[in-house]
C-alpha cells in the first residue's frame, strides 16, 4: 500500500491541460446523468450546418462525435486547453476567448451552440450568434455541487445560487431565449485514494478555490485516514441539461 506522501507526490504531478479524467480510472468515480450528454449531442450536431463548442477544454467530447458540421468552431480561455483543442479539433476554428465574452463571431452564424461545464454563461452573446430558431444545449455544474468535498477541506460553506436551474432560466430568458428543456441531476461520486482528490481539487479549481498541498496539507492527512478507514469518500455532484432555442 502506497503512503500517504507518496499518493499526495502522484496526484499532484499529473500534468492538468484538457478534460480527459482517464487518469481516475479505478481512483475515483463519477455517475453519469441520464440523459447522455455526448450521444445527444452528436446526434444534434449530424444534423445543423454550423455550431460553436463554447469552453470546450481540449476539445474531448467534440471530438468523439462522428460527424461535425461544415462549419464548426470552438473557444478555450485557457492557453494549454486551447492548444489541445486544436489537436483534438484539426477540422474546427478553434479561438481562444475569454469565458465571458465577448465572442469573435458575427452575429447570426451559428444554428447550434453547445457547452458541456461551462465556467460561465454568457448568454448575451450566446443569443447574438444564434441564428434565429438556432438553440444552445448544454450540461451545467449546478448548485452545491461536490459541497460534501470542498467542507471537508474548507469547513462548513454558503451555497449560492450561481449554478442554480432557476438562474439559469432566468438568464437565458432575459437574454431572449425560450427554454425548452431544463432536467437537474444528483450524482454519487466516490474518491479511492488522496491522490485522486489532490489531483481533482487541482484541475476543478472551483471546489476548493486557492487549493495547495502545502495549504491543505493537515486536512488531505484526514482525508487519507478516512479513505483507509471507509474504503472511499463520497459526496454528491449536481448536473442539469438546458436546452434554450432563440425565436
């Protein structure tokens, strides 16, 4: 059995550019939505001319799609994910762009837009370079998302209502946008060893904002002493799926 300085050293040299959490198999786990995010939107994607992947990470889950539109786009504000992206992307415009806008497109380009965990919306810009009955489809990090996790590392903390499915309706209504779909989720996660919590508190910078070893060092003890008492810790993510469409 590896040591606690040992696991802690791993987790926190795992290089953090892109999405791809292959490096967590049989460290952590994740239960899916059920809706298949990934599946829906390849299916959309076959089917519009034109489509934009806001913060698409290093490109992974457009990537996987068989089928991409003739014109198809992407942004990034980070540089290391962007460059990714473009590897994973050869086909796509990828631009970096900050998260929040504004977007480098014309207005009216895109018959679809699509975002899995955006950092932010920017539904203003979202609905400017829609087409006209083009929609937004997207997978959110909800409310309180992990809370069990970052109270842990942090003490007890308020949960607002930035990640809220009702100011996400709110926002894209104000924006001009109907919503047309809009599911929540609650799903188990479960971390196997502190190796995969400090590599996650790494890359998810948001569940522990300001996260470090050094910083952490005393409560990551706890969290290795609990795992090898219980075999796991577990806490709860929140997804929700929305769907707007611009009239």
């Amino acid at each position: 059995m590896r040591s606690f300085d040992e696991l802690v050293a791993e987790g926190n040299a795992v290089p953090l550019p892109g999405w791809d959490f292959s490096w967590f198999e049989g460290r952590a786990t994740e239960e899916r939505p059920p809706w298949g995010y990934a599946s829906l939107i390849a299916s959309k994607l076959a089917a519009v001319e034109s489509a934009l992947d806001l913060q698409t990470g290093g490109g992974e889950v457009t990537a996987s799609t068989a089928v991409l539109p003739p014109l198809m786009a992407a942004t990034e504000s980070w540089p290391p994910n962007a460059a990714v992206a473009q590897r994973n992307l050869p086909d796509a415009f990828v631009v970096q762009a900050p998260d929040n806008g504004p977007l480098p497109f014309h207005d009216e380009l895109f018959d679809l837009v699509i975002s899995r965990h955006p950092v932010v919306t920017p539904w203003q810009e979202v609905a400017r370079v829609l087409k006209p009955g083009g929609t937004y489809f997207s997978q959110q990090i909800g409310a309180g998302t992990n809370s069990g996790l970052t109270d842990f590392m942090m003490g007890p903390q308020p949960v607002g209502d930035e990640r809220s499915t009702s100011r996400a309706r709110s926002e894209a209504e104000a924006a001009g946008l109907e919503v047309l779909r809009l599911e929540p989720a609650e799903l188990k996660v479960a971390f196997f060893d502190v190796g995969a919590v400090v590599h996650f508190l790494r890359k998810v910078l948001w569940t522990v904002p300001g996260f470090t070893v050094e910083a952490y060092r005393d409560r990551l003890l706890d969290m290795h002493e609990h795992i090898q008492e219980h075999g796991e810790f577990v806490c709860t993510s929140t997804r929700f799926l929305i769907e707007a469409r611009k009239p």
